[in-house]
C-alpha cells in the first residue's frame, strides 16, 4: 500500500511534539510492515529537503503552502492506488476532496476553537473555526481517525456520522519511558508545552502554593528556553528563582531521565487531542495532576493514575500535587500500570486495518 502523509509539521521541526511523534511512529511500523510511507511537510531550518527516518520518506518543501501544491501534484500525476492521511493537527484541510476517486482518511486531534484565543489574530481564528465546521461537508463519506473519546465526541458534535470515526489511541515508549530512582527533592515537572493555550504559568502559580507547605520542593520546565521570558518574569515576582529551573528542550534520553527522576508531572493546558505528556510520565510512574478537560481526562484516569480538578482552579490544582506526593506509591503504581496498556504496536495494526479498508471503499 502506498500512503501519502501530508502535515504542517514533522519530527525534524524544533517545534514537533506529540503530534509529530505519532506521524514518525505510526509512519515507520507501517514501513516495516512493507507498505511506502511519504510525509509531506515544511521545511525546517536544518533539515534536508529530502530526507529518511526509520523507513519513511519526508519531502519538505521550503513554504507552508509547499505541501499543498506538492500533495496535489502527487494526486494529479499518480495512476497507481494510494490513500492520503490528511493530518489536521494544523486545522487547515488538506483538499484531497478534490479528488473524489482518491482514498483519503481524515486524522482529526481535536477541536482547535478552544485553544485558538491568543494563538493568532482574530480574522484567522475565525477562518479556522468555521473550517471546522465544514469538515462533515469536505470529509463527507471519509473516515475519521482520532486518538480520544473527547475528540470523537466533538466530531459528532459538528455532525460527522459516527460509523465514519474511528479511535485509534497512541502508543508510549516503554524503552524509553520507565520508572526510575526518584530525586531526594520533591521534583515537580513541566513538560506539556509552553504556548499560551497550554497555560505554563499555572503551573507556576501552583507551585507557588506548594512551596509554603513543602519548602523543599523544586519546578522544572522544560521547553524552548525562547518561550520562558514571562514565566522568569513571574517566578521572580514570586520569589521563586531558586527553587524553579528552566532546563530548555531536551534529548529524548535527557528528558526521559528527568521525567523518571520526577514526582509529579503537572498538566494546564485548556484542551488536548491527547496528552502524550501524561502517558510518558505515566510509563515512568509519574502520575499526572491537571485539569478535567478534553484530552486530558482520556489518558489520566483521576484518583488512579494522577488527579484532575476544576479547569482553571490553580488552588486545587496546588492541592492536588500536595496529595499525589503524600500518597506516591498508590498513584505511581496505578499510573505505570495504566501507561503500559497503550502499545505504539497495537495502534499501528489499527492504522494499517483503516487505511486498507478506505482503499476497498
């Protein structure tokens, strides 16, 4: 089977996360199965134009537009059978529409009016939105791939048919990822992004609360060191630069180190498709404390393998983390055990059995 991966972002980008990481790792076991894997991307500073990565091809065009005209050139000029991953991490439709004949699967994260505000001018935000609402209409007939109940129930919310969605959840590094000796501080950890809509100064905030029960408690967050000015700003207004550490983005063995030596890992952010965050740390035995919302509430089952209070409550949140430290054996134990369940194997079978049954549509 051939496959075309199109998407706004890959693994070589300085800005890829657990989106990217789901394109790598789906995309090269479907390689090993024997199958042609193409990513279709932008380019990003420091990566080939042309490149491979465990088996699969990434062609990398030097604008964002690039990809489009590259898919719809591969889509005009290709006779042979083929199905198209239309990823839409990025909001934007990729127009494989335009094709009625073409398999085409839709691989939808979540719902992007929620974490919109802040993140572009209004003109485009309001752009995206109503995109979203026009997916049943461009995607009609095409199968939905999603990683969670929350972003099933918000494309039946738009109207997509519920026979057309199918959920696929993603897997966890257990090689990687794994319960290690823990610091002697109280390590709480930070590593769910910093963009606005993630929210990283609550975890400052709460922090802050937790400093004045157990003084010797440390923060460290990690992320591009060029997104922390604001958050420096904040902890220096609370007083707490000997206590909170900006390490910057880490190798995958650096941070792998860092999350197993943690405590606790604390999560803000208003809305995932998937927190690929929380299922790491939860591989290492690191439970999860953060807000009840969408994503979220999908992979930390609350009161087993982390806590989840009320969005945006930064006092509980704080008490929260106070609890999990007090009671680590039972969250860490039920977090390990939870994580193990999710297998990059398994959901790579499930990729493989929806991408040929859209061939055979």
């Amino acid at each position: 089977m051939r496959i075309v991966w199109p998407c706004h972002r890959d693994c070589g980008s300085i800005n890829s996360g657990g989106a990217e990481r789901t394109v790598l790792e789906i995309g090269s076991r479907l390689a090993a199965r024997g199958h042609s894997v193409t990513v279709l991307s932008p380019r990003s500073p420091g990566a080939a134009a042309d490149d491979w990565a465990k088996g699969v091809h990434f062609v990398r065009a030097n604008t964002a537009i690039g990809p489009h005209m590259l898919l719809l050139e591969t889509l005009a000029r290709t006779r042979e059978p083929m199905v198209v991953v239309e990823d839409l991490a990025h909001a934007v439709p990729w127009m494989t529409s335009l094709f009625p004949s073409q398999s085409c699967v839709a691989f939808f994260r979540h719902l992007h009016r929620r974490t919109l505000s802040g993140q572009t001018n209004p003109p485009v935000a309001s752009l995206l939105r109503t995109t979203e609402r026009l997916y049943p209409a461009l995607y009609r007939g095409r199968t939905f791939v999603v990683e969670s109940l929350s972003s099933e129930t918000d494309l039946r919310a738009l109207g997509v048919e519920p026979g057309l969605i199918v959920r696929i959840p993603p897997g966890v590094d257990l090689n990687l990822f794994h319960p290690m000796q823990r610091s002697g501080r109280h390590r709480i950890l930070y590593f769910g992004g910093l963009r606005g809509y993630k929210r990283p100064e609550h975890a400052i905030l709460a922090f802050d609360r937790v400093k004045q029960i157990d003084r010797d408690a440390e923060l460290v967050v990690v992320g591009d060191l060029s997104g922390t000015i604001e958050l420096v700003s904040l902890c220096r207004m609370l007083d707490l630069q000997s206590s909170v550490k900006f390490v910057g983005r880490l190798p995958d063995e650096d941070l792998a180190n860092l999350v197993g030596s943690s405590w606790v890992n604390v999560h803000c952010s208003v809305s995932e498709g998937w927190c690929y965050s929380a299922l790491e740390a939860g591989a290492a035995g690191v439970p999860t404390v953060g807000y009840d919302v969408p994503g979220l509430r999908d992979c930390v089952p609350s009161g087993l393998s982390g806590i989840l209070v009320r969005d945006g409550d930064v006092e509980e949140l704080a008490s929260a983390i106070v609890d999990t430290i007090a009671h680590h054996d039972h969250y860490s134990k039920n977090a390990n055990e939870w994580a193990r369940r999710f297998s990059w194997d398994d959901s790579a079978r499930l990729w493989e059995k929806t991408l040929f049954e859209s061939l055979e549509c």
